[in-house]
C-alpha cells in the first residue's frame, strides 16, 4: 500500500510538471488533448489519490478572453475540484478542497 502510494504520487508529481509543455509538444499529432482536458485529468488524479471518487466535470465555461473553467465534486462527501485555464495572478489551475484535503468519507 505504502510503495503503491509512492509510486502515485511520483507519476502525479511528473504529470504536473508535464502540464503545459506536453500539449505544446503533441500540437501536431491527431490526439491533441486540450490544456483543459490535461488539467481535468490531472484534477481527477490528484483527488483520487487523496480518495475522493469524482463525478464528471462540468461543460466549460469560456469566456471571452478564451478562459475556461470547469468544475466537479466529490460523489463520496462533496469536495469541490475547480480547474481555469487562465488564472488570476493570485490563483492556480487547479484548486478546490478535493485536490487539497483527503476524502472525509475515506479511511486512509
Ligand atoms: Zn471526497
């Protein structure tokens, strides 16, 4: 349980960084995953590793300026995960007590 745990947290520490700079690289491919899409995955990741189970993200709201955001919670105790694919300068992509906190409903 332990090195699974481990071995979790290194891929989504990996998939962090690859935010950004993995969507530049596959623009020429026929699978382009949309910078929204990437930070979906990495908000769902992220919150299943602390043991929420999420329900599916809400269609994006764009903005605009080209801004999207979309939301989801958790199924088990209702933790919000948030993802923006523009930031205020004070905020991050990925926000929301699911991806801050662990699952309230879970043992861990
Ligand atoms: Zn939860």
């Amino acid at each position: 349980m332990n090195k699974e745990r481990s071995d979790s947290v290194n891929e989504l520490r990996e998939k962090m960084v690859s935010i950004g700079t993995d969507t530049d690289r596959k623009t020429g491919g026929c699978n382009i995953m949309t910078k929204l899409d990437a930070l979906r995955k990495s908000a769902r990741e992220c919150a299943k590793w602390r043991g929420h189970e999420l329900s599916r993200f809400s269609p994006a709201e764009v903005q605009s300026t080209g801004r999207q955001q979309s939301f989801t919670s958790c199924l088990e105790c209702g933790a919000m995960a948030v993802v923006d694919t523009q930031p205020l300068p004070n905020g991050i992509d990925i926000s929301g007590r699911a991806v801050a906190v662990g699952c309230k409903k879970r043992k861990t």
